[in-house]
C-alpha cells in the first residue's frame, strides 16, 4: 500500500545511492522506522539537504509505504540539533542512541514511545545537560526494547532495597551484600557504579540536572554497563567503538593534575 503522507521524524542515517541519490533511514513518529529514497538530493540548493543531516528533526513529505522502499520529496520545520552537529563528543554519543534505537525495533513498527524518549535524550544533551550520562540512562532503559528485564529495585534473594548491591546474571538483577557469596560469578562491580544504574533505570529526564558524577564513578558505570551489553545484547556498533577510543583520547589530553 502506498500513500502520500507527511509525518513528524528524526534522521538515523543517510547513506549515497549512486551519483546522485540517497538512501536515509527516518525514525518517524507515526509509522515506526522507515526508509526513504530521495533523488537528486546532491543537487545544489536542494532544499531537503539540510532536512537530511544527521541530529535534524522535521515534518518530511513523501509517498509512505508501509513495506518496500518509500520516497522523500520535501520537509518542512527543520529544526536541527546544532549542539550535536558540531561537538564531536555530544556527535558520538548521540550516534550510539540512534544507533541503538535503531537496533531495539523492527522497522515499520509504531512506537511513538521509544521516538518521545530518543528524541528527549537528543534535545536535553543539545541543550546543554551531560551527555555521557543521557546516553548511559538511554542505554539502561532500552535495555527493556530488547527484550531484557531485570531487576534493579531489591535484592533478588532477600528484597533488601537500601546498601551496597553488585549485578548478578544468575538472578538478572542485582544482590545485597549479605548474598554475595551466592554467586560467585556476580559483575564485582564498584557500588557507586550499581546505585547509579538503579537510579538510572528509573529517573526521567527533567530530574537529571541535580546528577553530577565524577569521572571515576563515570568510569565505573561505563564499565558495568559494557559488561550488562556484553552479555544481555550483544551488540556491536560502530559507533560504541568510537566512544571507546574517544575515552582514551580524553585520557591523554586530560591535565594530569587532575584528581
Ligand atoms: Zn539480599
């Protein structure tokens, strides 16, 4: 079935068809992810040039189809995420959340949910608040688009909600000091590093400003949350490489001073 319609949705990627083409995944909001053919969109003063750049967020018109390839003919509200564009490190953290939305759904699937929260995710790092822990709060929540559960609100063996947890696999969600010993096999993460991913799997954007963490406990974080991927998802992105190497830059051109 095809249709012309118009629709609200934010660039995931874009990649060249021939000379002159392009191919660009749209998240939309009405219809679930989507893939549009634009022609000669190389074109100069093509005014979906800049609908098109990454981190933009628009009203695009086309001929949807709800299975096959759909076409782009123009845009209008182009409201670009200028932050996002030009920070190479806002750029790599928004470019693992689209990419993971991009992984947890089918394309063509309605989820004006998971569009609301990446879209919140985008906007609240353009407009200044911490990026890497945007992204880490994306990346525990969507954990649930994966099809991954676990449990984050008490100890797994006695229900115990306030102390020191670890992660373990063996119960999908985290255990109290006192039950340690029953899996020898849990993350042995730092604690501070637990607290925030509790926190984190139930905080709401607007609540993040009173968040400031400090680069060990940050660290600390990335850490678990590699190890929870590594097992429960699985998945590896481009972009998550990136972010990688870019923390070991960071690193090297930190002052040394710093404690
Ligand atoms: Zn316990």
């Amino acid at each position: 079935m095809a249709q012309i319609g118009e629709t609200k949705g934010m660039i995931l990627f874009s990649r060249d068809y021939k000379e002159k083409d392009k191919l660009i995944k749209i998240f939309t909001e009405s219809a679930g992810k989507v893939m549009f053919f634009a022609k000669g969109i190389h074109r100069p003063n093509n005014p979906l040039s800049t609908a098109i750049q990454p981190f933009t967020e628009a009203v695009y018109i086309g001929n949807l189809k709800t299975d096959g390839l759909s076409f782009l003919n123009s845009a209008k509200d182009v409201q670009p995420l200028r932050k996002l564009q030009e920070d190479i490190f806002l750029n790599a953290y928004g470019s693992y959340i689209l990419g993971l939305t991009d992984a947890a759904i089918e394309d063509h699937v309605y989820d004006p949910a998971l569009y609301g929260f990446t879209r919140e995710a985008l906007q609240r790092m353009n407009e200044g608040a911490d990026g890497e822990t945007i992204m880490n709060i994306f990346e525990v929540q969507i954990m649930q688009r994966f099809g991954i559960s676990l449990n984050w609100q008490a100890c797994g063996v006695c229900g115990k909600k306030i102390g020191a947890f670890d992660f373990s696999s063996k119960y999908n969600g985290i255990l109290c000091e006192e039950h340690w010993h029953l899996d020898q096999h849990r993350y042995h993460a730092d604690p501070r590093a637990i607290y925030f991913l509790r926190m984190f799997n139930s905080v709401t954007y607007e609540n993040i400003n009173t968040i400031n963490l400090k680069p060990e406990t940050k660290k600390a974080i990335r850490q678990t949350l590699d190890q929870l991927y590594e097992e429960y998802i699985g998945l590896h992105l481009k972009s998550k490489k990136f972010i990688d190497q870019m923390s070991e830059w960071q690193d090297v051109l930190k002052p040394r001073d710093e404690k």
